[in-house]
C-alpha cells in the first residue's frame, strides 16, 4: 500500500455531518490495521486527539490551520514521499491526494452562499478534480452531481457512504425533555446546523399553520438570527432549543411524534439516520433523490416548497423492518473497510 497520511486539521473544529464521518472513519481504521500502517498529521494546535492504538499521530509545522493545511501539512506529505488522505471536503492545493467531496451544493444551490464562500469551494474542488488521484463521496446521488458540474471521470471516484454506530455510543438523557418542557410523543423534533439550505423556513411556515402543534428546533440558533438572518419569523409553537447535548438529542428522537428534515439539498444526510437508529416513531424527509437513495420507503416524503401540507397526514405506520433494513445498509466499519481497499489499490 502507498503510504498514506491523513489530514487531521478535521480534529480542531465542532463534530459536524463531515468530521463526524472522518473521525468514525478513522477510529474503524485503528482497528484494522497494523501499528504505524496509517500516519495521522496534526496543526500544531491540537490537543485533543483521540486515543488511537495503530494510527501515529505526529504534530508537523509551526503554521495553524488553513496555512497549515495548504503549506505544512503538503510540505510534510511530500518529505514523506507519500499521498494525502483528506475526510473533509478541503485538500491541500499543491498536491489534493485522495479527497472526500461530500456535496456540491455551492454549484447546486449558490443562492444560499457568499460569493467568498463559493469562488473558495469552487477553486478546492475544481483542484481536486483535476488533480487528486481519488475522489470519495458519500452516495450515488453525490458521485453523479461532481461528475455533473466537475467532469470527472466515474472511475476516479468512490462512493463511501456515512453511518450511524456512533449513536450506540450515546445513552439517552432521561432528564432532556424536562429540560426543554416537552411531552413525550407531543412534539415534532428537527436537529441539523443553521444554514438555509436546511429549510427551517419549512418547520416555521408548517408551524404557522399547527397553531396546535409542538416544533421543536436544536442547534446553534436563537430568535434574531432567524428573524434577521433567514427571513422569517418564529411562531410560538416553534420551540428554539439552542445547542443539546448527544444524549438529550437522542432522547429528544426517540420521544417526538416525528423527526423532521426538510431540507433542500444534502449528499447523504446523517440526521435521519441517526433518527431511525435512536428509536424515531416517524422520520419526515424531503422528496429529493438522495433522500430516496439511503432511506427508500422506510420514512415519510414532503415537497419542501409545500407550508400547505396537510401535517396529521404525515403520522402513517412504516414498517420496522424497513427501518431496520436502512440500518443494516450503513456501518461505519463497512465504510471503512471499503476506504481502505481503496487506498491499497
């Protein structure tokens, strides 16, 4: 196998969807290799790093973060005489590596993004596809949209979907909806990082329109960045939590009458997963390809264009077996041992 250095720069910011996948990667890696097989490259900045057992970590460089990225770390990787492996959208400019792409929504839906957002994802992702050795993506949905406003060659790139086992990690918080004055089965529940392509438009204008109805919101969020920022106003039924912890988030899915995910536009979309993994009665996604690809007839569809949805309609039985079926797709492990076929090849 070439020798391969992971970029650890994904170990200095909050556990979203993307270091989520690349620190569940990492850790099933660990367990299936042998010591010092696998080199993980860390800013010199780091403190907290993960207690692996074979992967070495080593601290390179006196530059941080994203000089770090772009000039120590492929500085490092070259002195090596090695390739890159980069879980986390963003590669090294001189020389991408093997790079995971896990959407393309700057080209998709640039509305909701800066213009300095999307000329610097443009540039990263126009450099890996026209010079990493492999790409990674995270479902056929996604794999199609690079090779759509990429042109890349189908062969260069690998689809490694995300999973769900972290979530066996968690214990559930008996104390969350207490906390945040909930009743057990009488709310609906939505969990996903503050951007509008996530839709939250879509659980406020429904809100609007369930005056009866309990919505509840998690993230790091508040009143005047909806109001001000999206351009809308909350409803009263439309509960903000702010920030929860795994454990009340998890008890917060397995209590509410149904987990909400309206969004617009993902490459995979781990939320509802964790969801149905989490004991979720009804999952509630939007009628997007993607959406159909990892869940298939196991959740609910909605139009999330469409406030007038008839709401009650929503809470129709799905079959156990279909959900447990969707699980059984995706293990972190499995993922893992498909990356690392493929970095051998």
């Amino acid at each position: 196998m070439e020798k391969i250095i992971i970029n650890g720069r994904f170990l200095l910011h909050r556990v979203t969807g993307v270091e989520r996948y690349a620190r569940e990667l990492c850790a099933e890696l660990d367990k299936m290799i042998e010591p010092g097989e696998l080199v993980m490259a860390v800013p010199p900045e780091v403190n907290d790093i993960p207690d692996y057992k074979n992967i070495k970590v080593v601290k390179v460089g006196r530059l941080h973060n994203r000089l770090w990225e772009h000039i120590s770390f492929p500085m490092y990787v070259s002195k090596q005489k090695a390739i890159s492996l980069n879980l986390c959208n963003v590669a090294p400019l001189p020389s991408p590596g093997i790079v995971a792409i896990h959407d393309v929504k700057i080209k998709a839906t640039p509305q909701y993004f800066s213009k300095k957002f999307i000329a610097w994802y443009n540039l990263l992702f126009s450099n890996a596809a026209t010079r990493a050795k492999k790409i990674i993506t995270v479902s056929e949905f996604s794999k199609r949209e690079i090779i759509k406003y990429y042109n890349v060659e189908p062969d260069r790139i690998i689809v490694i979907p995300d999973a769900w086992q972290h979530y066996e990690r968690i214990g559930y918080d008996d104390n969350a909806l207490e906390k945040y004055n909930l009743v057990k089965d009488g709310y609906s529940f939505s969990m996903c990082s503050l951007e509008p392509n996530k839709n939250f438009k879509w659980i406020a204008e429904v809100a609007k329109r369930n005056s009866e109805q309990i919505f509840a919101v998690s993230g790091s969020i508040n009143e005047k960045v909806f109001a001000d920022g999206l351009g809308f106003e909350c409803p009263e039924n439309m509960k903000l939590l702010g920030y929860v912890s795994d454990g009340e988030a998890k008890t917060l899915m397995r209590d509410c009458k149904a987990f909400l995910f309206p969004t617009f536009y993902e490459g995979f979309g781990i939320p509802p997963l964790e969801a149905i993994s989490a004991g979720a009665k009804q999952v509630v996604v939007s009628d997007t390809e993607v959406m159909h690809e990892v869940f298939g007839d196991s959740v609910v569809y909605i139009d999330p264009n469409d406030y007038e949805i008839d709401f009650h309609a929503l809470f129709v039985s799905k079959d156990d077996i279909k959900k447990q079926s969707v699980l059984d797709n995706y293990s972190w492990s499995g993922s893992a041992n498909k990356l690392l076929c493929s970095c051998c090849n």
